[in-house]
C-alpha cells in the first residue's frame, strides 16, 4: 500500500475557524494511505516582490513544506464571495519567485464550509482560477461545499451527522485517487 503525504492549508487564520474543525474532520475520515499534516500560513508577512531574493525563514518554511508532501488540499471559508487574504497571500509565497512555483504539478483538492447555503461555492471559483495559472492539477469531482451548522463537528474533529460524514469520507477517498492518477502521469522529479 503507498502512503501520500498530502499538506492541507485552513485558509481562515482564526483558532476557532469552522473550516479549521472542517479539516480536522478531514484527517480523521482520510484513507490510511493518506497522511495528512497542516501547511501553516498564520506568520507569513504581506507577499512583496522585493524577498525574492532573500525569501524569510517563514516563507523558506512554507516552500520546504509543499516540496515534502505529495498533494495539497485547502480549505477554505469564503470572505466577501472569495478566498480569504491569508490564503491567497500563501499562494503567492508559494508561487514565487517567478519559475520557481512549488504549487505546479502538486495534485489540490479545494474543499470549505460556510455557515450560508451554498457553503463555499464563489470561494472555490476564484481559488480555483488561481491554482489553474499555479499549475496545480485540480480535482474536480467530487465538490464539496458545506453548509455548517452548530455541532456538526465536534472540536476533536467527530462529525456528528452520518450523512455528512459519509460524504467526507467519500471525498477524501476520491482525492486519493486523484492523487494516485495525477502521480501515476505526472510524477514527482526529486
């Protein structure tokens, strides 16, 4: 059995994010094959070009993190019908300095939960607009937009509706296989 590394990005930087509870729900439901660890993204400073030359240890970090792990998934709230600053501000940090993009090739999942009715639809959208330039093989199915409600994730990560969990884990099992055939085409170069 091959065990994927996949890092996950909580693109809400609140300690007490749903989407944080959303991904912690996430690991516990993932397939044995998939190891899963957070990519932290709280500490990075705004994205200049003016670090690319000398990037800081945070960001030295973050790129180091993507270059360990097979697979990225983020989830993702949705702030004012798009991805939240944090977000997009470690997916500059990762893309950059021009020609050296740690997100190309790197098999994403885009997953988040929202308190509204269509969870995180527009969120995903634009995310997905910006992984496509970051040449980021996307899954695209199964979607995943989940409409949070009170105690539908326990803070230990227990989802507590059967149906909401089945789906979950049907998702991560499906991003298992998308990793397996993006790998499969395209594999990893050391």
């Amino acid at each position: 059995m091959s065990k994927y590394k996949v890092g996950y990005f909580v693109g809400s930087l609140s300690s007490t994010s749903i989407n944080r509870l959303l991904a912690k729900a996430l690991v516990r439901l993932a397939p044995p094959e998939l190891e899963l660890s957070e990519i932290p993204i709280k500490d990075l400073p705004l994205y200049s070009q003016d670090y690319d030359a000398d990037f800081p240890p945070v960001a030295r970090a973050l790129k180091k993190n993507i270059a360990e792990v097979d697979a990225i998934l983020f989830v993702t709230p949705e702030f004012n019908r798009s991805i939240p600053g944090g977000l997009k501000n470690a997916i500059d940090w990762a893309s950059r300095p021009w020609g050296k993009n740690s997100l190309a090739r790197k098999p994403a999942g885009v997953i988040g939960a929202s308190p509204g009715s269509i969870g995180t639809a527009l969120a995903q959208q634009s995310l997905r607009g910006v992984l496509c330039f970051c040449n980021a093989p996307l899954m695209n199915t199964v979607e995943a937009y989940l409409q949070f409600k009170p105690g539908l994730i326990t803070e230990d990560g227990q989802v507590t509706d059967p149906s909401t969990a089945d789906f979950l884990r049907n998702y991560m099992n499906e991003f298992h296989a998308f990793i397996v055939r993006v790998l499969t085409v395209l594999p990893r170069t050391p």
